[in-house]
C-alpha cells in the first residue's frame, strides 16, 4: 500500500513534468522544431497522471489499450535516463531528491498501466 504522501509525492512529480513537457511542446512548435518526442512523452505522463488518479481516487480512466501500451512503452524509455542522472547527483543534492522521486512516480504509474493491460 502507498502511502498518501507518496501519492500526492507522485502526482506532483509527474504533474511537474507534465508541465515541463507541455511547455517544450509549445515553445518547439513555435520555433517549427520536431515536437514528435516531447508530445509522446508528454501524453505519456498525461495517461500516468489519470492512471494513478483513477487507482487512488477513483477518477475515470478511458484510455484504449493501444493507448496504454504506448504510455508504458514511452515510460520505460524515459527510466535509463533517469537512472544516469541519478548516478551523477551528489547525495542530499535537490536534483537527487527529485529524480528519485521521478523514479518513484514513473515506476508506479508503469505498473498502474500494466495491471490495466491485464
């Protein structure tokens, strides 16, 4: 079971990056640059976010599964990075404490995602 601060730790985490990513997106295809990773990635986050959000608080989740499938593909793409910066933060550093939280939020929202699968 997870505890309530760790959810609300999660959701922000990924709220965060949603923000990041949704900011990219516009500033990119402003600039007339390829948005095609940052808004897979972004939708990605977004299909987390409503699947930890219906898991935990019973919101409504109405992804079709090729959906799903891509966002947990997407995700796990995202971890290998995630592990690389994390080797190169300095313990008790904020970068640290954020990209374990990142870890944390995307590891659950992974497998939020593929218990929808089945």
């Amino acid at each position: 079971m997870i505890s309530r601060a760790d959810q609300e730790a999660s959701l922000n985490s990924l709220e965060s990056t949603y923000r990041k990513l949704s900011n990219a997106y516009e500033s990119m295809e402003g600039k007339g640059a390829n948005t095609t990773l940052v808004k897979k990635r972004r939708d990605a986050i977004k299909a987390a976010i409503d699947s930890l959000r219906s898991d935990w608080y019973g919101n409504a989740f109405s992804y079709d599964r090729d959906v799903i499938a891509t966002s947990q593909q997407t995700l796990e793409d995202i971890l290998p990075s995630i592990h690389k910066q994390l080797v190169k933060a300095k313990d008790g550093s904020p970068q640290l404490t954020l990209n374990e939280r990142r870890l944390t939020a995307l590891n659950l929202a992974i497998e939020s995602l593929k218990n929808r699968l089945g």
